[in-house]
C-alpha cells in the first residue's frame, strides 16, 4: 500500500496575532530580520496585503506583515535633499577673505 503524503495545513495570520512559541519560530528563520523577505499577495484586483512565509512540520504560515511604503520618487527626494529654498543662512561664507583681521588686535 502506498502511503500518501501529509497535507500540511495552512494558516494565514496577522503577526500581531502569532503565538509566542509562533514568534521564536519566525526569530529563528529570520535572525536578520524579514524585510528582504515580504512577499505582495494579491487579493482581489486591486487587494492585497504583505506577508512573510514560516513553514514548519505540520503547519505552513502566511503571515500578514504591516509595510510602510515610500511612495516618493527620485527627484522629489532630491529636491527635499538639495533644495535652496529650505536654506537657513547658516553655511553663507564670504566671497572673499576678511582683510580687516589683525593678527595684532589683542
């Protein structure tokens, strides 16, 4: 008689929801953290959340993740980088050096 694999069950889930003996396992997984690991799983058109995987023996995890997206572009981080309108003064130096120093006025 052949003998048929396991399913495993599956169980999507928020973090914030996870077991503590959950939250070692996803630890062990992922020492460095899991944000090069967040996967985009698509609901509906234009649903869906972010999740990180955990496969253990007899369970496999989706679990949801909460991603802070930046959602601006290049220049307009240039332009919050390099802008002169958010100049302050401070950095003004002469155009020239001041010819009244005296290296005597003690």
């Amino acid at each position: 008689m052949e003998k048929k694999p396991a399913i495993k069950k599956r169980v999507v889930t928020s973090y914030k929801n996870l077991a503590p003996e959950i939250l070692e396992e996803v630890k062990k997984k992922y020492p460095n953290g899991w944000n090069d690991y967040v996967i985009k799983v698509e609901k509906a058109p234009g649903d869906f959340f972010y999740a990180i995987t955990l496969d253990l023996v007899d369970v496999s995890y989706l679990i949801k993740v909460d991603v802070k997206i930046d959602n601006r572009n290049k220049e307009e981080e240039d332009k919050d980088i390099f802008d002169d309108d958010n100049d302050s003064g401070g950095d003004d130096f002469p155009d020239s050096a001041d010819d009244s120093y005296d290296d005597n006025d003690d």
